[in-house]
C-alpha cells in the first residue's frame, strides 16, 4: 500500500465535513480532528497555485488552459501541472469542451487568507 498524497489527505478532509453536514448529530460527542500537516498543504497550495486559484474564482470561469496561462502571465505547461495538482485535490474543476479544456472553481468554500 502506498503513502497518502498530499491530494488524498485533502480530499479525506472535504469528505469527512460532509459527513458531519449530513449528519450533524452523529458527531456531538465525538471530537474530530483533521491533521493537515503544513508540509502537505504546500505540497498542493504553493505561492502560484494560491494566485491561480484566486485568479480562476475571481476572474473565471477560463474557456481553456491557455487562456487561464494568459491571464497569469505563465507558461502553459507549468499552468497546466499546478491545474492538474489543484484538480486532483478537488479545489479546481475542469470541463472537456473539444479540445480544449475549461477551467473553473469548484463550488467548495476555500478560504486563503
């Protein structure tokens, strides 16, 4: 069995406040703790990847990801392996439209400070 990334430890944290959503008395006595380490959120939210999520909730959604590469002033492929970190993570969305790929923000709460 392989090590949780960094993806999976956020992922289980976005599942588990669902579960106390859902069933909130399931929980009172109960005290849930979700370890995220810092060095796991910034393996998902360095400094570029916090500026394109801003920049996609606040200026999106991006009909492709060269238009989010533009809007960043950033090379495409780079833009595209921090999309692709962001997505996986379940903190990005994107839709296939042809060939290209369009770029929103998923409908989750994020707070960055």
């Amino acid at each position: 069995m392989t090590d949780p990334t960094p993806e999976d430890h956020i992922r289980h944290a976005f599942e588990l406040a669902r579960e106390i959503a859902r069933d909130p008395d399931a929980y009172p006595r109960r005290f849930v703790v979700v370890p995220l380490d810092p060095s796991i959120l910034k393996g998902i939210l360095s400094d570029e990847r916090v500026r394109m999520l801003r920049t996609i909730r606040e200026a999106g959604p991006f009909e492709s990801v060269n238009a989010l590469a533009a809007a960043l002033g950033r090379d495409q492929s780079r833009v595209s392996r921090d999309l692709r970190r962001l997505v996986d993570a379940g903190l990005v969305l994107t839709e296939r439209h042809g060939k290209a790929k369009r770029v929103l923000a998923s409908d989750r709460e994020i707070l960055l400070a």
